[in-house]
C-alpha cells in the first residue's frame, strides 16, 4: 500500500507539473514542441499546449519529487520520460480524433500518460497486472479530478464582471479568502487570522487587562492634512484636495463608521482615495464591509468622484457592488482627471501584497510620458518597479501605521517587505514622494496601542517647498 501511494504522489505531479508551470511562466518559453507542424491530415502534429519547458519541467519534477519518495534516481527519470511519451501520444491521438488543444478527454488524457511508466516500474518491484489496471483506473480518476479543477475552477472567470487577469496563484488565494466561508474549513485556511490574531493575541490582551483600552484607543481616529510641493504640479491643479481612506475595515469595530463620518462631513476635498482593505478580516463574506460603506459613501461629497483599489483583505466580487454606489476602481488602469484645460493622471494598481495581481506595466500603459502621475497602491512593496515609472507621488497604506507600538522600539510588526522607514507618513525613494496612511480602521485584532487612525488630506502645492504635515480632529 505505501508503495502504491509514493507512486500516486509521485505521477499526479508529473501530471500537474506542466500545466502548473504553464500557469506560473504564461507565455515565457512556450514555443510548442511540433515547432506548429501538421500532420498529413492537416491537423497539428500535438498541438500549442505541448512544449519543451513543460515535457522538460515534468522529468525534473520526477527526478526531483521521486528521490525524496526514496525512489532510484534512475528509475525516477525513467519514470519521468516515459510519462511524458504517454502524454504526448494522447496529444497526437487527440489531434487525430478532432479535439482541440486543451480539450480534457476522460481516460485518453491520463491513461497513456498513467501507464507507460509501468514498463520499467512493474518489473523492477514485480508487480501484476491487476496491480497495474488498478493503479490506472485510480490514478486516472484522479488526474481527471484535477483537472477540472484546475481548468474549470482555478483558470476559469469566476463571473462575469471578474476584473482580474486569471492567474493561478490569485484564483487558489481568492477561493481561500472569499469562497470557503464555512467554519471550521475558512479558520484553518486562514490561521493566522482566525485563530492567532483572533482568538490567541485577543485572549492575551484580554487577560493582561488592556484589551477595551485598546478598542477605545482605535476609535480615536484624527484628521491628517499633508500638503506636498512639485514645481511640475499644473498650475490648475494648485491646492487640490485628495481625500485619501486606507485600510477602513469599518466593519471590524463598532463606532468606527461614525467616527469616520464625522471627519468626513467636515473635511472638504476635489477627490477621495480609497486605499484597499475595507473588509476587517482576510475571510469569510463581505457583506458586512459593504453595508458599512454604505453608510459611508453618500458621506463623501467630491466633485471629481471617488476612486478605489483592492487590497489584501478585499474580494473581487465587492469592485461591481460598489460600483453601483458611485466607486471607480483602478485595477492596473489610469484615470487622467482635468481642470481648466490642464489634466494630471491617477494610476492604481490591484494588490501586490496577497493576491499578487499588480501588473505596473498596464497600469501605466497609455499614461503620456513627463506628466504629472499620482500612483496608489495599497501596500508600499512595490516601490522599487514604481520608482521606475517616474509617478510624481506614490499613495498607499496597508501597515497601519504599525498599529501597536512600543516606546522607543517603534511598530512589533508592519506587515509589509517595505522598509521601515515607509510604514508611516511622508517619506522620499531616491526623488520618488510617498506617504503611507496609518489607516483608518484596524486589522487582525481591534486594537491600537500608541498610534492613531487616520482620515488623510492630502493637498499638491504648486512651487518647492518642504512637505507640511497638520494634524487634529475636526473642531
């Protein structure tokens, strides 16, 4: 039995190894091994989907996967080769019959590729037939199972409206966050929210006494107004108002939505942010997030409208709801805003930090070379291929300004691969402006311990000038 088990292991991810790093490499090195011939039928001799990185990729995965099995490394390529023969010999006869590249044909698609490897492992551990046609009808069941999963849920436009390019590492990441809301399945996919932050680190505040000090401490939230100068800012631009929300997670605390409603009604500006992150935890449904932006939007009164980008804690699904309340989101896209004849352009990107759905290249695509860019992002990580683009100010949030912070040692943790020194406020990347937002709301546990919430104003100047940073609640 356990040997029958090291060999399913091991030929289900020679199977999955080349469409996985077809995935992981897209169109990188994917010239098709029939090199496009066709077949005296006309047809093509494989097909597009069969290529040396894949074929090349799947012996490395069974000279690689097999000897930590304990296998021979011989036999573990013999396997490996053979495998891929099988594979391709099931292409070949499903070009013959008609089917397209990429068409899952049940027994065709896995028997060859199943079997063949029998030819050196059944007389090398003397194995009967009837233990190899009942490894092939297992293993095919399997690998037919896979694949529909991985082409029929993981490669695949979840609806309709779905704004994400399909990228298999974003989709597995999307089904563990916004589809698996059933306990206790969503707690153990996502246990560093569910069970450490929420259940663990809340006891322990809770037991050393400080844990309503900390709900109190994250309801105080204070109105931040940072102006920067560009001697390239048009000059009709001079004094606008960026109203910039990060990391509301309104949804996390009560209270919260009207303490940011009372900023907001009193802070006027041109146009609102929205920074990524306006649900409280990293699973589960977002209907709780959405009814408080709800409430929240009708507050927010701008005459160039409210743009948004996701961030690690936010569901796709949320970008058509909020549409319907007025929210543009920019998902690797630019927005050029105008006044007076003069346009600057808003560039947001999706998130980089968890999903891993930042494309900076189609962000920028079509933005006009040596004009004045506003780039946001929901984290900081990706200011180095940022600084690259030339944005003339780079927005974000995500770490909360740190959130609970020791005297003299600062942030326990930010969260972010960025360095410290972009955690919070104004800060400059080799002539790259940026300012990080500290946040409105709070993540994991509903606590704050020496930082503040914010509600963030930003203001461009025209001219140079050092940044000027004002900070208070609304009288």
């Amino acid at each position: 039995m356990l040997l029958f088990l090291k060999l399913l292991i091991l030929l289900w991810l020679v199977n999955f190894a080349p469409p996985v790093i077809a995935v992981v490499f897209e169109s990188r090195c994917d010239r098709p091994l029939d090199r496009g011939l066709l077949w005296r039928d006309g047809r093509p001799l494989l097909g597009r989907n069969k290529t040396l990185r894949g074929v090349l990729g799947a012996i490395a995965v069974a000279g690689l996967i097999g000897s930590i099995l304990g296998f021979p490394f011989w036999l573990c390529l013999g396997v490996g080769v053979l495998s891929m023969l099988g594979d391709l010999f099931s292409s070949f006869l499903k070009r013959r019959l008609s089917f397209t590249s990429g068409d899952t044909v049940p027994g065709l698609d896995q028997i060859p590729e199943g079997l063949a490897p029998f030819c050196i492992i059944a007389p090398y551990y003397s194995l009967t037939l009837e233990y190899v046609l009942v490894f092939g009808v297992v293993f095919g069941i399997g690998a037919y199972l896979g694949s529909i999963f991985l082409y029929k849920v993981i490669l695949k436009k979840p609806f309709e409206a779905y704004p994400r390019k399909i990228r298999a590492l974003t989709r597995v990441r999307e089904l563990v966050s916004c589809k698996i809301t059933s306990k206790p399945f969503s707690h153990l996919l996502n246990f560093e929210d569910a069970v450490y932050y929420r259940m663990f680190m809340k006891t322990v505040f809770k037991t050393i006494g400080i844990y309503d000090r900390g709900k109190q401490n994250a309801l105080v939230v204070e109105k931040r107004e940072v102006s920067f100068h560009f001697s390239d800012l048009p000059a009709a631009f001079d004094g606008y108002r960026i109203l910039f929300l990060s990391d509301l997670h309104l949804d996390g605390l009560p209270g919260l939505t009207e303490r940011a409603v009372e900023i907001i009604r009193r802070t006027p500006a041109d146009l609102c942010i929205l920074g990524g992150d306006l649900r409280m935890e990293t699973y589960g449904p977002f209907t709780p997030a959405l009814e408080q932006m709800r409430l929240l939007l009708p507050e927010i009164l701008v005459k160039d409208g409210i743009l948004g980008v996701l961030g690690n804690h936010d569901c796709p699904e949320i970008v058509e709801s909020l549409k319907e309340l007025g929210v543009k989101f920019l998902l690797n896209e630019s927005l050029p805003l105008d006044r007076d004849g003069e346009r600057i352009w808003i560039v947001g990107s999706d998130d980089c930090h968890y999903f891993k759905a930042h494309d900076l290249e189609a962000a920028f695509r079509g933005v006009p070379k040596e004009t004045f860019t506003i780039f946001v992002s929901h984290s900081s990580e990706v200011y180095k291929e940022a600084l690259s683009y030339g944005p003339n100010l780079f927005l974000c949030g995500h770490t909360h300004g740190g959130q609970i912070l020791l005297p003299r040692v600062g942030a326990i943790f930010t969260h972010s691969k960025a360095p410290r020194a972009f955690c919070q406020g104004a800060w400059n990347f080799r002539g790259m402006p940026g300012y990080t937002s500290a946040g409105v709301g709070v993540s994991g546990v509903p606590v704050r311990f020496n930082s503040k919430g914010e509600v963030t104003v930003i203001v461009l100047r025209r001219g140079n000038g050092k940044v000027r940073e004002a900070r208070g609640e609304p009288g």
